[in-house]
C-alpha cells in the first residue's frame, strides 16, 4: 500500500496517518486540518512536522521502506500528538529525544516542541535484548 494512508479507530475523537520514508511533510500538512480543530492546527502540525523530521533523520524511519506513524487524540482543551519511529538504525547509538543547544539553530526539532506544547514524553518499545520503536507524546492546548 503506497503511502501515505489514514490508520482508522473506533474512538471518534481519535486519528492517525502512516507516511513514509520520504522527506517534506505535504501529506501532513494535508491532513492535519481534517482532524484538528481550526485554532489549534498549526500549533498542532508543528509540533507533529518536528517529530516527523527526527523520525526521519535519527531512525530507520528515515531508510527506504521506513515508516512514521502519527496519531492525534482530539478533547475539548487539549490535543495529543504521538509519533512513532521503526526504531534505532543497527550502526549507531540508540537515539533518545533530547533538547541540545538552542543556538544552533532557531528553535529546531524538539525546542519548537517544547516552546509549543504544554507537555513531551518519549517512550522505547524494546525487541528482544534491542530497542524498538520509539514514541514521543507531546500535549499541544486547544483553545
């Protein structure tokens, strides 16, 4: 099945989106205002393009045949954001989501993530004696 495609649930509140290995964000920038609420749309598509972008770039995510998953859980003040990598590339070191030096660049990746969302987590599905997939969470308001 090309990418990208909706990953459907039985809860109406919540949404989802498989994309694939391949750089830009134009599927999710498509989809995003058919499931978020007007105000909340572009805090909610930043937040959702950073996770994406370091999906891609950090993890196996971003190799040939990668997929990125995103699901958004829409309540009446708040707006979840999940995004779930394939999981740590076989000759690097285990990647783990962390704030480096905003200098660098003018809020890149996770600092965006962190100036707009109420809330981030990071969690690991582990395979065996390996790493697995990792999922980070971020809360973004629903005004």
């Amino acid at each position: 099945m090309p990418y990208p495609h909706r990953v459907g649930f039985s809860e109406p509140h919540r949404h989802g989106i498989l994309l694939g290995h391949e750089r830009g964000c134009t599927a999710l920038a498509a989809w995003v205002p058919t499931v978020v609420p007007r105000r909340a749309r572009k805090p909610v598509f930043l937040v959702a393009e950073a996770l994406v972008s370091n999906a891609r770039k950090h993890t196996r995510s971003g190799d040939p045949g990668g997929t990125v998953r995103v699901v958004v859980d829409v309540n009446p003040f708040l707006v979840g954001v999940a995004v779930t990598d394939n999981g740590p590339r076989g000759d690097t070191v285990i990647p783990y989501p962390r704030l480096g030096d905003p200098r660098q660049a003018p809020l890149p990746g996770l600092h965006l993530v962190d100036h707009l969302a109420v809330y981030w987590e990071w969690s690991w599905a582990w395979k065996g004696a390996g790493a697995g997939p990792l999922t980070v969470r971020a809360v973004v308001e629903n005004p």
